[in-house]
C-alpha cells in the first residue's frame, strides 16, 4: 500500500498569513515614513515635531507587534510539528 505524506495545508495557510501581515505592517510603515516627511517639511511651523514624533512611535510599535506575531506562529507551528523544530 503506497502512503503519501500530506498536503501541508496549515503551513501554506500560516506562512500565507504571515506574508499578508507583514504586507500590512509595510504599509503602515510607509505611513508613518510619510507621517515623519511632513513633519520634516513643515520644520517652520509650531508643533511640527508631532508628526515626526507620531511616525516614530507607530514605527516602533509595528514592528514590536510584527515581530511578536511572527514569533507566536512560528512558535505554534513548531509546537504543532507543521515545521520541524531542532530539538
């Protein structure tokens, strides 16, 4: 009787949700890159470090929250056995 191994649906669905969040947190960054330009540009007017400011913070918290979803996945995946864990 042959055995084939099976489809790895669940690591195609995974990795599949990890390209697309990275894809929304490239575009937020973009945002914010955009958020931090119009503060550079309007140096000449009061209150343009907000902006500036308002870019960094969210830059830093895309990518803490990028990093923790990736590493929660990664995580259960290895957990699940879908991709082999070095132990």
């Amino acid at each position: 009787m042959l055995f084939r191994k099976p489809f790895p649906v669940k690591k195609i669905f995974l990795w599949s949700v990890v390209f697309i969040f990275g894809l929304a947190v490239s575009f937020l960054f973009l945002l914010s890159i955009i958020s931090i330009n119009i503060g550079l540009s309007n140096l000449n007017q009061d209150g343009f470090f907000i902006p500036i400011m308002a870019g960094i913070l969210f830059i830093g918290i895309c990518l803490f929250l990028f990093i923790w979803v990736i590493r929660f996945i990664i995580g259960l995946l290895k957990e699940k056995d879908i991709i082999r864990s070095k132990r």
